[in-house]
C-alpha cells in the first residue's frame, strides 16, 4: 500500500516519478480523503491503474509515524501524511517499508506500507 500526499500544486508527474521510485509492488493507493477528490490523485490512479482509498481524518491521525513535520502534525494530527495514509489503509498491525520519500521537486511525498488488508 502506497500512502501519498502532495501540494495542490503538484504535477502528475512529481507523483508518477516518485511511485516509480519505490520500486515496489503497489496493490492500491492512499491518502487523505480531501486529497483523494483532488485532479492529481484521480490521475495518478487512472495513470497506474491502481485503486484510491480516501482515508477518514481520525484513521490518519491515529497513526504513529516513523518521520514528523510539525507542519503536518498541526494540519492532520500525525507526522506524515504519506505514512499515516499507507499504514492506516493496511489496518491493524501495518508496519511501514519505505518511510515518507519527497520528490525532487518537494511538491509530494510517498511511503509504503504493508499489514493485515494488503
């Protein structure tokens, strides 16, 4: 599972190239449910032929993440969005592979995860 998160200005091809950069299996993709109604991640889906899980606020918030942005702690209530994302849509006992990665651009992040829904 893929957690994703980006600025409302990124471009598709920031979130291609950094999901490609996993070099990873990738089952689905996950992010916030805001961002999951954003022109990029429906992209980004339809580009990878991947499903878009939109993940409730109080489900990324719960997750203890391996990096922190207080930034983003304030915002969403856990340190990194892509984290949070990739291990709360994997459910109970997810554990993350691939920290939050950013793209060269720094316009969006990834990280990967895996658990009992993957």
């Amino acid at each position: 599972m893929a957690g994703i998160g980006f600025r409302s200005a990124a471009p598709l091809a920031s979130l291609i190239g950094l999901i490609e950069a996993l070099e990873a299996p990738i089952a689905a993709l996950a992010t916030t449910q805001d961002k999951a109604d954003q022109p990029q991640a429906r992209a980004l889906a339809r580009a990878l032929g991947l499903p878009l899980l939109a993940i409730a606020p109080e489900r990324i918030a719960a997750q203890s993440t391996h990096t922190r942005s207080a930034r983003v702690i304030a915002r969403i209530g856990a340190g990194s969005l892509a984290e949070a994302a990739a291990l709360a849509a994997c459910g109970p006992g997810a554990r993350l592979l691939i920290a939050r990665r950013i793209s060269p651009d720094r316009m969006a992040s990834a990280a990967l995860a895996t658990g009992d829904e993957t």
